[in-house]
C-alpha cells in the first residue's frame, strides 16, 4: 500500500511539474501572434468570410488558460451590406486547468467590450447569419418539424465566474419588410454561474428605430436565474421587464431546455396608463371619444409552453373600467387553433371608437357618398379566419357598441379551416331577448353568409333610435330575419341576399308620416278651404305586422296589415338594400269620421280610402297622398250615390230594399 502511495505521488508531482513547465514555458515558445494568417485562413475556408484580428493576442496558461484578444471583426457575406456581421473591441475569456482533469469547465468572467452585432435580411429573404455553426436555411424547417435532441455533454459540470458585455450594439435591417432597429448601449452584467445555483442578472438597453424617439426606448431586465445543463433546467425569478413606463414581473421556470423547451410560469403587468405610454414608444396615442379612455391597464396571467403550444390560465386584465378574466390556449403554431373561455364584467366599447368628426353623435349614415361606397367595398376578413381555428365561448354582463345597449351576452364561437359559426348567441336588450345563429364560410372561393336571428319582446323605438339615430317606428314586438348571401365585401352581399324577413308590433307608432292630417290637408285643398294646422307627424297603431321575401338585396312586402281606432291601412311594395331606396305604397281606409282640425269631424271620409306613396330613401323617406286617386274614389262615390237614389226612387219598394246595398 506505501509503495502503491509512493507511486500516486509520484504521478501527480510529474503533472504538477508539467502544468507549472507549460504555464512558464509555452507564453514563452509560442507566440499566438504568429498564426493569425492561419487563423484567418481556416476562418475563411470554413465560412466564406473574413476575420480581423487587429492588436495582439495574449496568452496565459496558469493558474488559468487566459485568451485577450484586441479589436476583432468578421465580415458580411457577399450580398450584404459592407458593414462587418460582427465587432469587438476587446474579449477576454480565461479556463481554469485543474477543473478539467474532472471534466469540469470552470470560466472566469467572460468580458466583451464594444460589442457590435449587424443582422440583416435581404430581400429575397436570405439572412447572412446564414451557415454559421454549420446550419443553412434549407435545415431550418426541418429543425422546426423536429427537435434536435438533446446533446451528450461531454463535460460534468460548467461554471462561470460572471459575464460583463459593455456597450454593445445590436442591428436588425430587413430589406424584405423594410424595417429597422437597433439595440443600443447594452450594459449585461451578472454573478457567478453555477450549475443549478441562482445568479442575479442586470441587462440595459436602449431600443431605437424608424418611429421611435431619437434618444431610444429605455428598456431593463433583472432577474435571479439558475440553470442547469445536465438537467436542462432553468429558472427566472423576481424577474423584472421594464419598457419605459411599462412594467412586467414574475418568475419562470423552464425544462427540456435544449430538446424541447416547456415553460410554466406566472407574470404581472401593474397597473399603467397606456396613453401615456404611446409618446414615450415614438406613437401617437389613438383619438378616442372619451379622453380618459385606455389611462387605466393591468393583467396578470399564468402562462405555460410546450414546443407547438402555449396556454394562458388564468387570464385577468383590467382595462378601464372593464374586467376580464378567463383562458386561452393556441396549439400548432403552423396553422393555429385557439380554444378560450373569456368573461367580461362590462365593455363600453363607444369610449374607445373615434370621437365624430363634429364633435356630436355620431351620424347614422355617412356623411357622403364616397364614404358610404367605400364601407360597402370594405373587404370582409377572410384572409384571418382561413389562417387559424377557433372554439371557445364569450359572456359578457354589460355591453354598450355603437350606442346599442345589451347585458347578459353569451356567445359560442368555432371556426375550422375558414368555416365559422357563432351558435349560440343569446342577449337581452331593450326590454326583450336576441337569438341568433350566424355563419361565415370562407373556406370556399367565394364567401358565404348565412344568418338565423329573432328578438323578440323588443322596445322597437328605443331600438332604432339607439341604432339609427332617428326613431322611425315604435312598439312592442318580435323581429325576425332568415336569410344567405355570398361575396367579399359588403355591396356583394347585399347584392346577393335572399331569404324572409318580418316584425310584428303593437301598440305602437309609425313616425315621420301624420296619415290622418295628411288626408285632412288634401281633403281641404279638394274642397278649397283652409289647410288644417300643423300636427305632430306621427301615426299611433294598435299592431302593426309584415312578412317580407328577399331577393338579390330588394326587400319584397305584400301583407303589411296596421290597424288603430281610427283607421286601418294595408301596405305593399319594396325596399332596395343595394341602394338604400323606397318604392312602397300604403291604402289608409278611415273607419269613423276624421276629425280635422279643432272644427267638426268630417263625416263624409269616414270609410274613404287613402293611397300614400313612400318614396326617397332610408335616411330620408317622403311620403305623398295620392290624391288625384282620393278625388277619383270621391267622384265614383257620389255618382254611385246619385244613381241609388235615383233607382231607389223609381223602382218598386221590394226591388228597392234587395238593391239598397249594391254600391255600398
């Protein structure tokens, strides 16, 4: 055993020997300097490139295997910009040498100063990062499809005494989409780095580019992280993102961290004001309606990955004065699938529109022709729903858009492959309840639209005044609509819908139109007396019910029925969707004697029947009594008159009692 002592002794004082001679013998024997040309050969045999080395090289051996190198570049690929890929104004990075003979890599503090680091895509979409590391662009879907498995590290352990990057500049110039960016004054520094043990982290940082501020984006990160390759794990904790005023925190873990990386974690946005925010970004905060809108944003999620997935459980965010909490998961990045389960307190989504241009309501129509043509040539969104699925469902407690007022929203949502359906959706609004089943196919050529929808119990006035701006009828009553259409932007689809439609009110009021004094005022101009004063333009009606058919955007009626106390009316004739216009004829017959004016009823139009003819178009409809059909029916009435009591007269009292009903 002391022999065998005697002989581990002597083994170890010989590498010891020989570790000291190395340390003392090799700075002196050789020179680094001296094959830099064939540094710079390999380089360029391997890549294509060309490798600066500028200063000396220095070489130390121990305790530490030391390398400092003086300005370094490598240069760009042709085809690229002549700006080299990579600079550094100086590098030291030192081995310790006993650690090795245990397979174990223990660095001192990796140092790069002046780090300058240009990535660029041409237009044709090639990168000159490209082929580095021995990996081309034609391995890069491959790689996504299938990932690399983890390597067999040769080594037991890596530690690191710390890394400090000092001004460094990174660059991002696309050709291809036009745009660039810079990464300035990167300051990273962190603590030791060992295998599974936690280190503080400090990375700062000023973003720049085309539309932010001349001085940059201030951003900083700080974290505590540990990680550890063996096991491949890794963690971030009291993690801290700063981007100007916008603040996130939380912490992170990570494993299968070089095969495939899978996420778990929980973050926090504290609350902001995000129309602060925009200056500071280079942006211009958007015009809303309400000029406190979007001062108020918060959010805390819980995230988790995996290599084709990502799921966000649970999901709150504050928006104002808005809640929104939930779930939300995407699976195959390639073609997206999003599942969600969102719920919503309350959305007052009229806060966020434009302001109106005159800083009042906003117009029911547009203002001009133009404008109306051009949101009916706005393309529908098929592009998006072609480019991902959807399944999930939506609630909403309080709902105000475009000034329609709802509660109690509940809406399933799925879409496949450009198919989507939203079935059910169910509300309560004005007074009543909506029911509808819409569907949008995109999977096809051409688009397709087909909806299902009914309200019923609805405040039909409160309802258009709300949606229109102008109140043209009211009641109580149930709306229904069935109908298709195809086409990719909105004047298609109202060139192409077909289907049925109908409403059924009562105790109600046709607006705009006074049947009655429009009647009283022919009558007056028939009988050359003075028109009876004005009178408010509104008819009352006890029910008021129509079915229509639809047929390539004209709206056909034929039954319309409305009946009050004082008259009762039939309708019939067509509204064009395409261009918004009326050609529709009503028959008022009144059923007592009219009362006109303050003066006494007059008895001779009771049981007259009064043509009104609407025309013009939804925003402005104008209605016309017909009268020269009115005078018409007057002049037939009273010959019909005359010639009974002439028959009366001289036929005999039998005969005249079977014939007194014949005109009548």
């Amino acid at each position: 055993m002391r022999t065998l002592l005697k002989v581990l002794a002597w083994i170890v004082g010989v590498v010891v020997v020989v570790i000291l001679a190395a340390a003392v013998l090799i700075p002196i024997f050789v020179n680094p300097n001296d094959y830099k040309p064939q540094i710079a050969a390999l380089v360029k045999e391997k890549t294509g490139r060309v490798l600066t080395l500028k200063g000396d090289i220095k070489l130390s051996v121990f305790p530490w295997l030391g390398l400092r190198l003086g300005p370094t570049s490598l240069s760009n690929p042709p085809g690229f910009s002549g700006a080299p890929f990579v600079k550094v104004t100086s590098t030291e990075l030192r081995v310790k040498l006993l650690p090795l003979l245990q397979k174990r890599v223990e660095l001192g503090t990796v140092v790069l100063d002046g780090l300058t680091l240009n990535l660029e895509r041409a237009r044709d979409g090639r990168t000159n990062w490209s082929g580095l590391g021995g990996a081309g662009t034609s391995h890069a879907g491959s790689a996504a499809k299938k990932p690399a498995a983890g390597p067999a590290l040769p080594i037991a352990a890596l530690a690191v005494g710390g890394v400090r990057v000092k001004d460094a500049t990174l660059r991002w110039d696309d050709r291809r989409a036009g745009t660039r960016y810079a990464v300035q004054h990167l300051d990273l520094t962190t603590g030791a780095i060992r295998p599974g043990r936690p280190f503080a982290a400090d990375l700062r940082f000023a973003l720049t580019g085309k539309g932010l501020p001349a001085s940059g984006v201030p951003v900083r990160l700080h974290s505590r992280i540990a990680f550890d390759l063996a096991r491949q794990t890794a963690a971030l904790e009291d993690l801290t993102l700063s981007l100007a005023d916008l603040k996130l925190t939380g912490a992170l873990t990570a494993r299968q961290v070089l095969s495939a990386p899978r996420v778990k974690g929980r973050l926090a946005i504290p609350a902001f004001d995000a129309r602060s925010l925009f200056p500071q970004l280079g942006l211009h905060a958007p015009a809303t309606a309400d000029p406190k809108a979007l001062t108020r944003v918060s959010a805390e999620i819980g995230v988790s990955t995996a290599p084709d997935a990502v799921a966000v459980d649970p999901l709150k965010v504050t928006l104002d004065d808005t809640h929104l909490t939930g779930r939300l998961a995407v699976r195959r990045f390639a073609h997206p699938a999003v599942t969600f389960a969102l719920d919503l307190d309350r959305l007052d989504l009229d806060r966020y529109l434009p302001p109106p241009a005159n800083g009042g309501a906003p117009a029911a129509a547009p203002a001009t022709p133009g404008a109306g043509a051009a949101a009916a040539a706005a393309k529908l969104p098929v592009g998006v729903l072609r480019k991902f699925d959807l399944d999930g469902t939506l609630r909403i407690g309080e709902l105000t858009a475009f000034k329609l007022h709802s509660k109690d929203i509940r809406v399933s949502v799925r879409s496949v492959n450009g198919d989507l359906r939203v079935h059910p959706a169910t509300a309560q609004l004005y007074g009543g309840r909506y029911a509808g089943d819409i569907r949008v196919d995109a999977s096809g050529r051409v688009p397709r639209l087909s909806m299902n929808e009914r309200l019923s119990g609805i405040q039909v006035g409160d309802l258009a005044a709300d949606l229109a701006g102008v109140r043209r009828l009211s009641g109580t009553g149930d709306l229904y609509a069935q109908l298709t259409a195809s086409g990719a932007n909105v004047m298609q689809l109202r060139r192409t819908l077909s289907g049925k439609a109908g409403l059924a009110l009562k105790n109600g009021t046709l607006e705009g139109v006074n049947i009655t004094h429009l009647v009283c005022t022919a009558w007056a101009l028939y009988k050359r007396r003075s028109p009876p004063p004005p009178a408010p333009a509104r008819t009352p009606f006890g029910s008021l019910t129509a079915d229509a058919t639809v047929a390539r955007g004209v709206l056909d009626n034929r039954d319309l029925l409305l009946t009050s106390p004082v008259l009762r009316a039939t309708g019939a004739g067509t509204a064009n969707l395409v261009d918004q216009t009326l050609n529709y004829g009503l028959k008022a017959t009144f059923l007592n004697p009219v009362q006109c004016g303050t003066g006494a009823a007059v008895r001779e139009l009771k049981g007259l029947s009064v043509p009104v003819r609407v025309s013009g178009t939804f925003a402005k409809p104008e209605f016309r009594v017909d009268l020269a059909a009115v005078l018409t029916g007057e002049v037939r009435r009273k010959v019909e008159r005359k010639l009974e009591e002439k028959l009366q007269k001289q036929l005999p009292g039998g005969l005249r009692k079977g014939l007194e009903n014949l005109f009548r």
